[in-house]
C-alpha cells in the first residue's frame, strides 16, 4: 500500500510539472507569433521603403533629364 501511495503522488507531481511545461509551451508559442508578426510588419515596411527609395532615383532621374533637355533648348 505504501508503494501504491508513493506511485499516487509521484504520478501527481508528473501531472502537475506536465500542467507547468504545457502553460510554459503555450507562453512561448505566444511570445514566438508577436516577434514572427514583428518581424513580418518590419520586413513589410522595408520592402515599402525599397520601393519608394527607388521611385524617388527614377523621379530624380527624371527631374535631371528634363533639366538637361531644357539646357539644350535653350539658346
């Protein structure tokens, strides 16, 4: 009986410590989808300014080219 008893308790503290690393896993899995959802709005925001940074040099560009054919124009 006393065997039984301790087997009682033993699978108790393994049911309990399950319980723990069940919550922590949940915890972790949570914390894992805020930094996985960061990371996508900064890769977001990269591609966006990629994007911009290279319609701003075809703007400039254009800008220049119209400059030069208003030298040439020019008298």
């Amino acid at each position: 009986k006393k065997m039984y008893t301790e087997a009682l308790q033993d699978n108790e503290k393994l049911k309990s410590r399950l319980q723990d690393s069940k919550q922590e896993l949940v915890r972790i899995r949570s914390q894992l989808e805020k930094v996985t959802q960061r990371q996508d709005r900064i890769s977001e925001r990269s591609t966006v300014l990629e994007t911009e940074k290279r319609e701003k040099q075809a703007l400039e560009k254009r800008v220049s080219d119209m400059e030069e054919e208003i030298k040439q124009d020019a008298p």
